[in-house]
C-alpha cells in the first residue's frame, strides 16, 4: 500500500465525504481530540478550519493521509512547524 500527505481542502470533492466517513466512527475518534462527526457539515467546518490554519502559518497543523490506490482520505496527522 502507499499514501500521500497532503493539505486537506475542498478542493477534493470527495474529502469532506472521506473525512467524515472515519471521523463518525466512535471506534476511531475515542483516539482523537476531537469529538465524532454528527454529520457532512461537522467535516466541511473542519477542513474551513484547517485553511485558515494554513493561511495563518500556525505552529502545528494537520495533513491527510490518502490511500494512494483508492484515491481516498484514510486519516490526518499534526506536523510540527519550526518558521
């Protein structure tokens, strides 16, 4: 299998579905920070919100990971940014 990392936007259509389809899973997010997505819109506020955070330079932010076979995001990850 391989992945590739990248900024997670709108731009990919299928993002906001990918992202919601494994962050509405209790069995995954009680691993996470964040609380389990209710619906598409909990994932559309969550890619807004990492936009910005691209836009503002912060100090960490998230990446997704896609499969690279399936063309779909399987998860993200926080890298640490040193400016």
């Amino acid at each position: 299998m391989e992945f590739l990392i990248g900024k997670l936007t709108n731009k990919f259509e299928t993002a906001r579905s990918d992202l919601y389809e494994y962050a509405s899973d209790n069995s995954v997010t009680k691993f996470l920070t964040f609380s389990t997505y209710q619906s598409l819109q909990d994932a559309k506020e969550r890619i807004a919100y990492l936009q910005q955070q691209y836009q503002e330079k912060s100090l960490v932010q998230d990446y997704c990971i896609e499969h690279k076979g399936l063309h779909k995001v399987i998860g993200a990850i926080g890298i640490p940014h040193y400016f």
